[in-house]
C-alpha cells in the first residue's frame, strides 16, 4: 500500500499504539528529552517560524510549538489532524499533500518532520525533501528521526532469527538524500542501541534507573549507526 493512504483512518489508534507499545514509547520519550535540549540551542533568543510537516496527531508539534511565535502543521490524514488541533489550539494545521499542492506559507526558521522518512517510499521521501527545502529559509534547520534504521543491531539480529527484513533507509542512505536536497547533517543523535534483542524489550526494563545509564552508550561517537532510531539535526546548504 502506499505510504500516503496507510495512515488516513488511523486518527484515533494512533497515540495509543505508541503509548501501548514499550519500545516505541520508550523512543518518544528520549526524542522528547532530545527536542527539549536542542531547539533552545539551535534558536537561542527565538524560533519565529516553525512546520511540522507530515505532523500526525501533533506528538511533535505539540513539543515545539510552544517554544515558537507562530507554528503550522501539514498532513494529509484528516484523522490524524482532527486529534493534532485538539492538543495545539493556536497551531495553523493544513490538510494537503505537499509533494502534489503547494503549501501557501512564507519560508519558515524550522521544519520537524518524525516517523515518516524511515516508513516512505523513495520516491516520496525525495519529493517531500525537495518540498521541504523550498518551505525552509536559507541556513534553516530540518530536524528529522530515522526509527527504521537496517543497519541497527536491533534489525539486524532481528533478520538472523527471521524477523522483518523490509527496512531501507540506512544512515548513509539518508545523508545522500538530504545531501542531494540540498541539506547538510549537522549532528545525529543515535537512541536505543543497547535495546538489541526483543528480550530487553518490555516496560520494565525500559523504563529502570539501568536502562537510563545503558541509554549513554548511544551517545558514544560513531554508535548512531548501529541505533535503531536516530534524532538528526539537518541544515540547509542550497
Ligand atoms: C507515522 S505518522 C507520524 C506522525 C508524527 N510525525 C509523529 O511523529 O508522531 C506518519 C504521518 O505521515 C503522514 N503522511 C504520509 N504521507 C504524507 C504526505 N505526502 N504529506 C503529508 N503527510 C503525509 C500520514 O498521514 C501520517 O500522519
């Protein structure tokens, strides 16, 4: 199915999907920790202008948009959206798909866009970041999550004992694609690495004090690459 249709009538499951799902709440949570800590240092005295593109239910937007003047967020699931402007009243949300109508706004300073480049297909991960650029002003930021990493320990012990084998956005495959968009990665943030086998991956582990301590491991150079989510600051060059 295509990527644009499989999230149209999923307005109302999905914050619960994630929240029910260990590991994928476990990964919000430190996106989150990790959003609080950069945005301030990429926007020191403000963030006039911010979209999130491709924004679902808001997870993100509703982080961000209270740290900025003026927020929008573009979607093409109307579901999703209905749930997005209940949780951020004073966001402007725009049902459109960018990559076929343009979205009417002035460039803007900052443009988030989570859980969607790791699940799109080529074709669409380039139209949207050829979008994207043209909706970012110059030395704008683009700050984007790859949660479907195939070169993560995760998936890759996962594919010896049989498991999902259809992930294809590696980390050297997106740096060419930003690259070749016009953006430049400027730091990346790798998370869970050390969550590699599906033994480790219930709420109790999760969430203890051990797992808080194992959690620095990402932090060690190089150890984005073997992550199987990763928050990547991109800046745009051209
Ligand atoms: C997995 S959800 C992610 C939502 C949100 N960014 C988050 O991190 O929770 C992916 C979203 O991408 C949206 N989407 C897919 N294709 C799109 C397109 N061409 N333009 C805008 N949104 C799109 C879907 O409707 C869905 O809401």
């Amino acid at each position: 199915m295509d990527y644009r249709e499989s999230h149209k009538q999923r307005g109302c499951s999905y914050d619960k999907y994630l929240t029910d799902e260990p590991f994928d709440a476990y990964m919000t949570e430190i996106e989150h920790n990790i959003l609080r800590k950069i945005i301030p240092s990429l926007f020191p005295n403000t963030l006039p202008t911010y979209l999130d593109f491709a924004c679902g239910t808001a997870r993100i937007t509703s982080l961000v948009s209270p740290l900025t003047k003026h927020s929008f967020g573009v979607d093409i699931s109307e579901s999703m959206l209905e749930k997005a402007k209940e949780k951020c009243p004073s966001t402007t949300f725009v049902h459109k798909d960018i990559t076929k109508e343009s979205l009417d706004i002035e460039p803007v300073d900052l443009i988030t866009s989570f859980r969607f480049f790791g699940n799109a297909q080529d074709s669409l991960r380039s139209e949207a970041l050829a979008k994207l650029n043209k909706l970012l002003k110059k030395d704008g930021y683009l700050l984007i999550n790859n949660h479907r990493n195939p070169w993560s320990l995760k998936y890759i012990l996962g594919r010896i004992t049989g498991g999902e084998s259809e992930l294809d956005l590696s980390p050297r495959k997106l740096q060419n694609l930003l690259n070749k968009n016009g953006f430049r990665i400027k730091k990346t943030y790798g998370i869970g690495t050390w969550v590699f086998r599906n033994s480790l991956i219930n709420s109790r582990r999760l969430n203890s004090k051990l797992a808080r301590y194992l959690e620095l491991l990402s932090k060690l150079p190089g150890v984005h690459l073997i992550s199987p989510d990763a928050v990547i600051i991109a800046q745009k060059y051209k």
